[in-house]
C-alpha cells in the first residue's frame, strides 16, 4: 500500500494504492481507516494500530469460517496481509443511496439496520448487509 496524499488537516484528501489501484478516503472508526476504489466496488480497511490489525484478521476469518447465515447477511470479505479488502456497501449516511434504491427501507431492513447500528448498505443486487463484524455477531 502506497500513501499518495495526506494532510494532516484534511483526510478526505488522502488516496492510497492497493494492488494498482487507486483508493479514495471514505470514512474512519477508532481501528481502521476505509477507503473506497472510484467505481464503487470495494474498500480497504487500513488498520490504525495493533488492535486494528487484530480487527481485520478476526473479520476476515469470522467471514471466511461463516455459514450461509453471514455470507447472505454480510459484505463480501477476505484479508490480504493486514488489509481487509470488502465489498462495497452503499452506505445509509449517504443520501444518495436512497437515491440509488428509489424506495423506502422494508421493516426487515430497517430491523437489521437497528440491530447493526446502522453499520450496514446496499450491495450492488440492493440487499442489505452489514459490513462490520462486531455489529453483525450482536444480532439475536
């Protein structure tokens, strides 16, 4: 992974590259950094420390080792050294994926939303999942 661009000031500003491509700053938690490729197919999660390298590992492998139950209900996801390269999800904080859905969330989304915290967005078949593995295992 190559950082291209960062000010400390500003981190919407910060790109990195991964295998090739190009990754444009999306969001950040307290662990990890996220970072989305241009045409919206998948996001790198960037450790920010120990303990976020320990939360890729772990969402990898809960998502290698998972049944059917989270392959459905869970982003695509695979680890790749430290990295957690995942599908993207259009997430509910962005407006534009109610644009993109052209409808109301069902109660069963809402109820997984709710559930997830709303740690969850649309694949690319408008299914909702969730993309973080803390907030998925909470679920009854």
């Amino acid at each position: 992974m190559e950082i291209l661009h960062q000010k400390n000031d500003n981190s919407s500003q910060e790109c990195i590259i991964f295998e090739g491509e190009v990754f444009f700053y999306k969001n950040e938690g307290k662990t990890r950094k996220v970072f989305a490729n241009e045409d919206k197919t998948f996001v790198i999660k960037v450790p920010i420390g120990v303990y976020g390298v320990l939360c890729n590992s772990e969402e990898a492998k809960f998502y290698s080792e998972g049944g059917k139950d989270v392959k459905d209900g869970f982003a695509f996801t695979e680890l790749s050294g430290v990295f957690v390269k995942q599908e993207y999800l259009h997430t509910l904080d962005d407006e534009e994926t109610y644009k993109w859905i052209g409808r109301p969330l069902t109660f069963s989304e809402l109820r997984l939303a709710t559930s997830c915290r709303n740690e969850v967005g649309f694949d690319e078949n408008k299914k909702l999942k969730c993309y973080d593995y803390d907030e998925f295992k909470k679920q009854d």
